[in-house]
C-alpha cells in the first residue's frame, strides 16, 4: 500500500506473489538504500524559516524602521533648546585714501558669541509631526508582514510541487517493482511458448516507458528543489527527502481583519495626518534667543564691549497665492484613490474565495471519482495478474488494466497537489496582525 496525503493507494500486486520475496526485488531494495540514508530529511517549517531569516527584503524593512526611529529622534532633538558658538571678526585698513566706507564696517567687527535659540511651537505640531514617523514605522511594520505572507505562500507553493514530484516517484517505484516480477514470470512463459515473443516485447516496453516516466519524474523533482532552494536563498545540491507537508484549511478571515485592509487603514491616517501637517504649516512660528559674548568693532574701548543680548523672533503667514487649500485638494484627492482601491480589492477578495472554495470542491469530487476508478482497476490487475500466471489472458488485456490504474493514480497525485496549493492560497489571507 502507498500512502499519500493520508490517502491509501491500494497495491497492485496479486496475493501469491505478496508471500513470495525474489532476489530480484531484494537488489532494488538495496541499490536505493544508498540514496534513502544519504537523503537529509526536511519539512516545510524548516525551508519557512530559513527563507525569512534569509529574506533581503525583510531585513531591508527593519533597516528601514530603524532609519525612521532615528529620524523622530532627531526631530525631538530639534526642538529642543539650539547652543552654538560662533565667531566673525573682519578688519578693513584704510590705506591712504583707499579702503571700505567706515560708515559700512567701521574699519572691522570682531565677536565672539555664545547663543541659545528655542524655537515655541504649540504640543499638538510637534505631536502631530512626530505621528508622522510613527504610523511611517507601522505602514513599514505592515508591509513587512504582507511580505512574510506572500514569501510564506511561494515557499509553500515550491514545496507542494516537489513533494509532489516524490510521491509519484515512491509510488511508481512500487509499480515498476509489481512490473519487474510480472516481467520474469511472462518471459518464463513464453520460453515454454504460453505466450508469443511479441507478447512478452509488449510488455517489456510498457515496462521501459514506466523507468522512462519515473526517469523524468527523478529529474522534475531535482529542479524542483533546486527551485525551492533558490526562493529560500539556500545554496546546497544534497539529496533531500521532504516530508509531507501540513497543509490544513484555517477559518477565513474577515476582509477588515487582513494586513490589506490594514494598509489601506493606516493610509489613510497617513493622509490625515498630513492635513494636519499642512495646517500646523501656517501657525505662527516663533523662536526665543538668547547670546552672551564679545562684540565689538574695536574702534573705542573694546575692552568693555562684553555683553548679552535676547530676542524674539516671530514669522506669521499671511498671504501664500491659496497653496494651503490646494495642499487640502491634493491630500481629498488621494484619499478618494485611496478608497476607490479599498473597495476594488475588497471585490476581489470575495471574489477569489469564492472561486477558491469552487474549486476546492470541484477537486474533492475528482479525488473520490479516481479513487473509485482505482478500485475497480487494482481489482482487475489483481485478476489479469493471476491468468497471466497461467496464460489465461492477452498481455494487452492486462496492460490496459494497469494504463488505466496508473492514470487514475495520477488524477489522484495531481488532485491532491491541486487541493494543497488551493487550500495554502486560502490560508495566505490567514494571518495575525
């Protein structure tokens, strides 16, 4: 028996020949045995894993949130009282009648000035200025996640296919071996002229096409590996063997509850916030300053011109040619943007459930139709298998049966691959904010 994603394929072997263990079948067992013990065993969880700590994009995005972090620091620290020292001294000699105007420089000016300016801005500014680095960092944090789910989703995808590719190659291993037998027992018999040798060339060729399949099925599962290695950022041509991955439908969530609805959330608290920003933009602007120092052009007791000086600065907009409100138009038009794209995808959302769903459907119906063809066929194969035995059937009745079994076989692997990628599809939108 074969057992692929907890569904048992039944074994086509006929019930005399499961009591018998020949030489031959005892040599395919240790030619593969090399490469079962060489083969690292590794499930999804690990290839998961280690695509996200590989991920350049992810790490990108923390450098990213730290970048803002830092850039909110430095506004804080704008904000706060500004000390400098600054120093200009300039010295115009008159030479003759040639030399700058003294009512211009008075022959030099020499400072040297320690300052505080503070700039006086009200609390909700600099709030609202720094909310704007704060929901920067969790649009940053957002799309961080929604790449983690679509890198989850393609690593998830790439896996299913290569396990896929496996159980085809351990089931179809199975029935060469069942072929291999049937192979010594029909050549037995055409020696002793039961059957013809065109019979038994039948036969051998259907067995040649069955190595060929399990040939390009060993070679799909190598590229496919090698594919899943590449979205991992893995660099290594082992052998693998994967184990069967847990695929399991999880409960949809509700568009409102998804990292895509909450982008488009915090996008529009980004537009928000930037009105705000627009209107703070034209609030008087005012600064205190305070200066201690020397101050002098040196021309009458500069020894005395120590002193202190302190000041207000003030700027109010007045006028600026109607920008503010053409600003507020511009930030009403992406917001209606905004929206048009929240309710498009929220269509499609629903729409590409219900699809998913339909198919899903669609694909259960067409596992339990195979395995119900495999039934009837392991039966027949079981049957043909005994005449065969003593020459009671046409090698072509009985390569017929197995054709039929393997295509059911097949319609059976490749439903349920199907069945995994819907359900992982369905699971990408499962996903804790």
């Amino acid at each position: 028996m074969v057992k692929i994603d907890n569904m048992v394929l039944p074994s086509c072997g006929n019930r005399q020949a499961r009591h018998s263990f020949p030489w031959y079948i005892l040599v395919l067992i240790l030619a593969f045995m090399p490469v079962a013990l060489c083969a690292q065993i590794k499930d999804l969880n690990y290839y998961m894993n280690v695509a996200l700590e590989n991920s350049p994009l992810l790490k990108d995005y923390q450098n990213q949130m730290v970048m803002n972090r830092l850039d909110s620091l430095i506004l804080r620290a704008v904000y706060k009282p500004q000390v400098n020292f600054s120093s200009a001294n300039i010295y115009a000699p008159k030479v003759g009648r040639w030399g700058y105007d003294p009512g211009i420089i008075d022959n030099g000016t020499f400072n040297a000035l320690l300052s505080v300016r503070q700039s006086i801005i009200g609390k909700g500014n600099k709030k609202t200025q720094l909310q704007s680095y704060n929901l920067d960092n969790r649009v940053l944090q957002n799309t961080a996640k929604i790449s983690k789910q679509d890198l989850n989703l393609a690593v998830a995808s790439q896996y299913i296919a290569a396990y896929s590719d496996l159980q085809g190659i351990k089931y179809n291993e199975e029935i060469r071996i069942l072929l291999n037998k049937e192979e010594v027992a029909l050549k037995r018999l055409m020696e002793k002229a039961v059957y013809k040798q065109v019979d038994y060339l039948n036969f051998f060729m259907k067995l040649k096409q069955h190595l060929l399949l399990i040939d390009q099925q060993k070679a799909s599962y190598e590229n496919n590996i090698a594919l899943l290695n590449y979205v991992c950022g893995i660099v290594d041509t082992t052998a693998v063997e994967l184990k069967a991955p847990d695929i399991t439908l999880l409960p949809v969530p509700e568009f409102e509850n998804t990292l895509q609805y909450e982008q488009f959330r915090l996008d529009s608290l980004k537009l928000k916030n930037g009105d705000a920003l627009i209107d703070y933009a034209y609030h008087p602007k005012l600064d205190a300053f305070v200066d201690a120092g020397f101050n002098s052009t040196l021309t009458y007791q500069g020894y005395k011109n120590f002193g202190a000086s302190i000041g207000l600065s003030l700027i109010v907009p007045l006028y600026d040619g109607g920008q503010r409100q053409k600003q507020h138009n511009k930030l009403k038009t992406a917001q209606l943007t905004r929206k048009n794209y929240l309710d498009f995808s929220h269509k499609q959302y629903r729409q590409q459930l219900a699809q998913f769903y339909q198919q899903l459907e669609q694909t259960d119906r067409i596992i339990k139709q195979a395995q119900e063809v495999m039934q009837y066929t392991q039966t027949l194969i079981e049957a043909n298998g005994k005449l065969l035995q003593n020459g009671e059937v046409s090698v072509t009745d009985y390569i017929l049966a197995v054709n039929s079994f393997l295509d059911a076989s097949h319609a059976v692997i490749q439903s349920t691959t199907n069945r995994m990628q819907i359900i992982n599809q369905i699971n990408y939108w499962n996903y804790e904010k």
